[in-house]
C-alpha cells in the first residue's frame, strides 16, 4: 500500500513498483479507488470501473467505479432479503429505504470497502499494489475493519439470543426445529470477509505500507500524525519514500531565486528527515524531466528506483 497526501506521488510509485514486480516475473494487481482516475491517466488507457485491465505481461490495472458498486451493492441487499424472507418481490418502504440509504455519504465508502474486500480475499495475483485514496479517507478505510467487526459482533449476539428463545418456544409447543437462520448465516460470512481481509492488512509479512513525502515542512508534520494514527490500527508501516527531490547539481549554476530558495528550503528538510526517519528511509527520489505518464517514462523512474 502506499499512501500520503494527495499530489505526492503516491500513483506514480505504485504503477512503477507494480512495473518492476511484474517485469521480474511476479503477477500483479495495481488497483486503486480514487475517483479521480489517475491510472487511467499514468497509463494512458481508460480503465475506469471495467474490472482488471492487462497492461502488460503479469501487470493488470483496476479502478474501482463507486457508483456502479453501490447499484450492485443495493441489488445483492434486495435479493438477499428475497432470498431470506420468500417475497415475490420487496416491500415497497424497504426498498424506498435502500434507495435513500444509497445517498449517504457511508454507503460510498462501504461499497468501496466491500470490493477492496473482494480483491484482496480471491488472492488470484502474486503481488497486490493498492493506490490509496489520500490520507484522511484512507484512514478512513483501514479503521473500517475494526468498526465493522464491532458491529457485526453486536449484531451476531442479539440475533443468536433470538434464535435462542425461537428455539425454547419451538420446543414448549412441540413444534419442529427452525429451519436454519439465514440472517445469522450471512452475519458469519459478513464477519469472516472482514476478518480475513483485517488479518491480511495488518500481516507484518504479508502486508507493507510505504509513505510517500516530500521535504516540505507541513507535509513532515502531516506524515507523523497520520504515522501515529496508522500504527493504532496496527498497519504495518515498512519505510518512507521521500519524493521529488530537486538536483542537487542546479544549485552551481544560474538559476531564478525560487529555484535557489527550493533547493535551500529541500536541503534543510532532508536534514531533518534524516535525523528523524534515519534508515526507515527507503528511496530518495529525483524530480523527473516530465510528467511520468506511459510505460515508458514507468520504466525509467523504475530503473531510477530499484538499480
């Protein structure tokens, strides 16, 4: 995963490790849910909401259409409730309150959660790159497990209680045993989903977070909080990558004052992450000459990175 405020870097070194992985022979998914898009932009291919798209060999690019997922999402409520309760079709205020329920912001962030869930569990690649939305609405997602256990849990307990005393008058009028409680059945696959999407995001050796940054001074004070924050969610953080950093070199020729002021200004923070983050620091990264969009600019960033 790697994640970090927003116009950092962050889809341009996922696509580059996700480059590398796959050119050494490894499967791999990059996949993101930001809706603005932006691997459709760093590949030059329309990817948006069509699944698991090729872009090379063993390298498929996913982003995620939110609002297509919540269509999905209400269709699989209104045919489990269907399913559950043997109606021909569903009660007129049920599904007006499907429908309204769509509209807060939540079911969003649900649904997008849900099909993270989908990907990670079908473990159908070697190596999955996630894209993370910025930081604010990723931590957002990483705590989602724990609120959704907690509330399944909750959830789990009353109806089991339930199913207890159904049971116990069941018996006092001699009836047969209840059929199996579908409610309670889909609870537990509900439970499970999360459990072991949680066990593989908090998997010290299966999982890395990697933070992007660069040396300027609020995006170090933003890092740190969203470091601390990260860590009570028990997301393994792996290391720092420190992007677009200035050439060094510029500073001996004639160059504008705001340049000169740049380069001063990345120098002392650099110090500063240094004395800081030390070896947690696992790349410094150049500015590149352009933006680093096609496959061919991935790869020259990548040679940059990993040789």
């Amino acid at each position: 995963m790697f994640g970090g405020k927003g116009g950092l870097g962050k889809t341009t070194l996922s696509a580059t490790c996700a480059y590398w992985l796959a050119r050494e022979g490894k499967r791999v998914l990059l996949f993101s849910v930001d809706p603005q898009a932006s691997l459709s932009d760093i590949f030059q291919r329309d990817i948006f909401g069509k699944g698991p798209v090729p872009i090379m060999p063993n390298l498929w690019a996913q982003e995620i259409d939110a609002d297509r997922r919540i269509r999905e999402y209400q269709d699989e409520i209104r045919q489990k409730i269907l399913d559950m309760y043997g109606f021909e079709r569903v009660p007129e205020e049920i599904d007006n309150y499907i429908a309204a329920a769509s509209a807060e912001p939540a079911m969003e962030e649900s649904a997008i959660f849900d099909a993270v869930v989908d990907i990670i569990v079908q473990r159908e690649y070697d190596y999955y790159i996630y894209d993370l939305v910025p930081l604010g609405h990723a931590l957002y997602y990483l705590s989602m497990a724990k609120v959704y256990d907690e509330w399944i849990n909750k959830i789990t307990r009353l109806r089991e209680e339930m199913r207890q005393y159904d049971q116990m008058a069941a018996t006092l009028r001699r009836e047969e045993s209840l059929e199996e409680d579908k409610i309670l059945a889909e609870l537990h696959y509900i439970k499970g989903r999360i459990n072991a999407s949680s066990e593989i995001l908090t998997d010290r050796i299966r999982t890395a977070f990697f933070f992007v940054l660069v040396p300027e001074e609020m995006i170090l004070l933003d890092t740190r909080k969203a470091a601390d924050l990260f860590s009570r969610y028990d997301v393994p953080i792996s290391g720092y990558i420190v992007n677009r950093l200035l050439p060094a070199d510029l500073s001996k020729e004639d160059i504008p004052v705001y340049l000169q002021n740049r380069i001063a200004m990345q120098r002392r923070y650099l110090e500063e992450i240094r004395a800081t983050l030390g070896d947690q620091v696992l790349a410094y990264v150049p500015e590149m000459e352009r933006d680093v969009t096609g496959l061919p600019m991935i790869e020259k960033l990548a040679e940059r990175l990993f040789t």
